[in-house]
C-alpha cells in the first residue's frame, strides 16, 4: 500500500544543508570522473579531515582514533552520563555514489549543530562516527574501525594485504592511525546508551510504501567465500568433450546452483559477484577458475544450512565432472538484531511527524553488525530512487533526507538514558 506521505512543513533546509554537504564530500575521491574512496588511501585521509572540520564547527571535539575513524564528541548536561553513538562510513565502493554511509555520518553532525545551536543540551553525551572499512574493498578484510570498537580485531587482520601487496598495518601507519593502539579502542559496554545509524535503504521497500523513512529491525548476517576450481588445461580443438575436466564449465554449473539455492529458500540471497580464469586464453579448456560467494540472510540458521547444502552440491558437481573444489571462508558474520527500545524511540519520533512507522530489514551489512555485540543497536532508512546502491545513480531527495535529519533531531531530543 502506497502512503505517499511526508510530514508538512515548507523549511527543509537541514536537508538542503546536509545534500549540500554530501556533495562536497563526493569530491574526495580517487576517480577524477567518479566516485571511489578506499579505506586508507589518500581520498579517504582527505575525506576525513573535511568531516573533522565539519564537526568542529558544529562544537564537537574531533580526532583521528587509531583505526582511522574520525571521533566527534558532544558531552552530556551532567558528567557521567552514558554515550550515545551516532554515524556511519566514509569509504566507498569503486564507482559508488554519494549517499551510502556518507549520509548518516552528515545528518549526525546536522543533528548536533541543529541542537547547539537551539541552545539543548542533551542528558547523554554523544559521538558522531565516520568509519572507514564499512566496505571491505580494499582489503580481504572488513568493518575494522566499528569492530576494533567492540574489541574484535584480530592481530592477524594486520597482515592483511591490498592488491599491491600493502598490508593494514602499513596502510593504517601511513594514515597516520596506529596499528598497535587498535586494542586499546574496546569501548567499555556500561558506558554505552546505543548506536544508532541513518542510512540509505538500498533497496525497494520504502519507495514502494510511499515513505521517506522506515525502522530497521535486523541486519542480515553475511558470509563470503572464494571458490576454486581445478581443471586440466587441454586444446580447445584437440580434447573431445566427454574426455574434458573444464574448471570453468564446472564453475559455470555451481553458480547457477548457487542461483538455484537463493530462489529456493525462503529469506536468503546469494551472488556471485567475481570471476576469473586466471592464464585463459581463447583456444585453451580452462585449468582453473576462481568466483566469489556472498550468502546473505536475517537468520543466521537459514544462512548456516544454505551455505552446508551448497558445499556438498559443489562437491557433487566436482566429483561428477572431473574436477577438484576448494571453498575458502574468507567473512562470517552474525546477524543483528535491533534494540525494541531504541525501535521504539525512533517509532515514535516518526509518529511525532505524522508518519506510519513502516519495519523492515536490512539485507545490507552495517557497522552495526559489529557493534551489535557491543551495545544495543538501531537503524533509521531512508528511501532511495530505485533502491538502486553502490552506483553513481545513487539517488535521494531533499525532501526525504530533511525528514530523516529532523527524525534524528527529534529522537536525540527525546531519548532518555
């Protein structure tokens, strides 16, 4: 059912601000003619000192923590009050759009002027967080400045190289972070009231209700795998058919099973997102073949028994084929389920602007995957064109992105320790 509904009011300029600003920020980027920001490279070192300045004019205290994360911090009306956490990301996918990540970190920081500048002071303090890592681009590894919060970085992760073979050390070094400090970021849970993240939905839901905003109930746990298929190469004129062990064409077979798994089960979705024939040539049967597997699902049962299903069926088709398989994990991510409580306030903080308040999940991975075992967790999407992401057109409104910054405004004004 379409609401087509927004709360009544001809000032948007909170939203106006904050696309203002989402803007500027696109021009930190790698790709002169697009837009990619990796986490640790110089687009994103650039990127986070323009979002340190932003938080300073909006009177928070801003640094650099040793992951990489630009900290900024708004104290409480009373000392020791607990922390509330707002934010997102700042990296980016190559070729992404402006708005992924980028907007929870900016309509935090709108938040906060918007409240200091009413004169509010608020019962808790808060911090604005500008992750980087959100994305897992750069290295085989991800979330690194969201878990390195919950004390969750492995020493291991450190060696974790690019593809120019520049480790997570080197980079984070480089970056001016510390790679021997991550550590001591572990936040101490007792101190924590929540984190709560506005984000794109990346997805269709909202568009198709009518709504600018919806409460997110669960992220979806995630994991990823690298596939390897061994062949024998042959002559492609030469070798008759039956006698073949093609690695690509055994490949070919398991990602269309994995086509086949996602459509059968209820509540998951897989892709295959990458692959290669590494030294194919066009007259040559394929030796080897390598593919990415993301199996995604809000039940983390649904997820566990697809990916077990999929291994014997990769086992199947390699034996029936000839062929050897090796299936790596390389992410392995719970999912999250969000805080009733903190769903409640931001319901109804939407209810207050005169909108039904519409809960779906989140089929994308957060930084609150990570923090979810650290803290209670929340989530506030914003409607996106197309539900179209992680692509130049990346599209939302004015409109909308006023809504979910006065939606942020209003939860922080009435949220209570």
């Amino acid at each position: 059912m379409q609401h087509d509904r927004a709360p009544a009011t001809n000032d948007t300029r909170l939203g106006a601000a904050v696309m203002t600003r989402l803007a500027d920020l696109a021009r930190f980027s790698a790709d002169p003619d697009g837009l990619t920001r990796l986490y640790l490279t110089p687009a994103h070192r650039a990127a986070a000192l323009q979002v340190m300045a932003w938080m300073e004019e909006a009177g928070l205290e801003a640094r650099l923590d040793a992951a990489g994360t630009v900290v900024g911090r708004c104290e409480a009306a009373f000392p020791g009050a607990p922390t509330l956490l707002l934010g997102s990301h700042i990296d980016t996918v190559r070729d992404a759009g402006r708005y992924d990540g980028n907007l929870g970190v900016v309509a935090a920081i709108a938040a906060l002027r918007a409240l200091r500048e009413a004169g509010e002071r608020l019962p808790f303090a808060v911090e604005v967080l500008a992750f980087g890592d959100e994305e897992g681009v750069r290295f085989p590894v991800t979330l690194t400045g969201s878990r390195a919060l919950a004390g969750l970085v492995e020493p291991a992760a450190l060696a974790a190289r690019d593809r120019d073979g520049v480790s997570l050390a080197e980079a984070l070094t480089a970056f001016g972070g510390d790679p021997a400090g991550l550590g001591s970021l572990a936040r101490d849970p007792a101190s924590l009231l929540g984190y709560l993240e506005v984000h794109i939905e990346q997805g269709p839901v909202l568009e198709d209700a009518g709504l600018p905003v919806g409460i997110v109930t669960a992220i979806a746990g995630a994991s990823r795998l690298a596939v390897t298929v061994e062949g024998r190469a042959g002559h492609a004129g030469t070798v008759p058919m039956r006698l073949r062990r093609d690695a690509l064409a055994a490949a070919a077979e398991m990602v269309l099973a994995v086509e086949a798994e996602a459509i059968g089960t209820p509540d998951l979705v897989a892709t295959v997102g990458q692959i290669e024939v590494p030294r194919g040539a066009v007259n040559v049967i394929p030796a080897c073949t390598r593919f990415s597997l993301d199996l995604r699902s809000p039940s983390d049962a649904v997820r566990r028994a697809a990916l077990a299903r999929l291994r014997a069926t990769f086992d199947a088709i390699a034996a029936r084929r000839g062929v050897a398989v090796e299936a790596v994990a390389g992410y392995d991510q719970p999912a999250a389920t969000c805080s009733p409580r903190l769903m409640e306030a931001v319901a109804d903080g939407v209810g207050r602007l005169g909108l039904p308040p519409l809960r779906l999940t989140s089929g994308a991975g957060h930084d609150g995957l990570a923090l979810a075992g650290l803290c209670p967790i929340a989530m506030i999407f914003v409607r996106c064109a197309g539900g179209l992401s992680h692509s130049p057109a990346e599209s939302v409104t004015e409109a909308d992105v006023d809504v979910a910054t006065r939606l942020l405004v209003d939860v922080l004004r009435h949220l209570r320790p």
